[in-house]
C-alpha cells in the first residue's frame, strides 16, 4: 500500500470491529490483538488483485464515528506503517 489505510475500531455486543474508510472492509474479533492480525490478512488478501482501487470507501457514518474518535492506538507486533488506527468514542 502507498498511503495508511485509516481504520476505526470500536466493540458491538461484544464483538470488536474493524472498519477501513478509505476502503470499505472490515473485519471482527474477540480481542484487540486477533482484530488486527485479522485485518492484516483481510487487505493483504484483497491487496492480491492489484491493490485496493477496486474497494469504494466505507459508509459516511464511519468518517463520522473516525472524527469522534477517542485517540490512536498501535498494537503490538502489528504493521504501523500501514494503518492508522483509532478507537471509537
């Protein structure tokens, strides 16, 4: 990927939920940790077919949800060169 893909993490009935704005993809967990191993494989994966040009951005709602955000965050062990990531207020 050329720019950071800028995600929005937040729990729904105790679910997390990851959810790319740029591209519309998004991935669930248990934890935090499996959240983002997931969507490391997910846009990896999409990434196979030439990138991800092909993958409209996500719903307005999830912008909105990005500017309340409650701050940033990098998990451990993750690939921080390539998403910004937030958790949802």
């Amino acid at each position: 990927m050329n720019q950071k893909l800028r995600v929005i993490c937040y729990q729904d009935h105790g679910v997390w939920l990851a959810q790319g704005l740029e591209h519309d993809i998004c991935v669930q967990a248990e934890t935090l940790d499996d959240l983002c191993g997931r969507l490391e494989v997910a846009v990896r994966l999409e990434c196979e077919d030439g990138g991800l040009d092909h993958i409209g951005p996500a719903p307005e709602h999830f912008q909105r949800m990005w500017d309340r955000k409650s701050g940033n965050f990098t998990p451990m062990g993750s690939n921080a060169g390539e998403y910004e990531l937030a958790l949802a207020a």
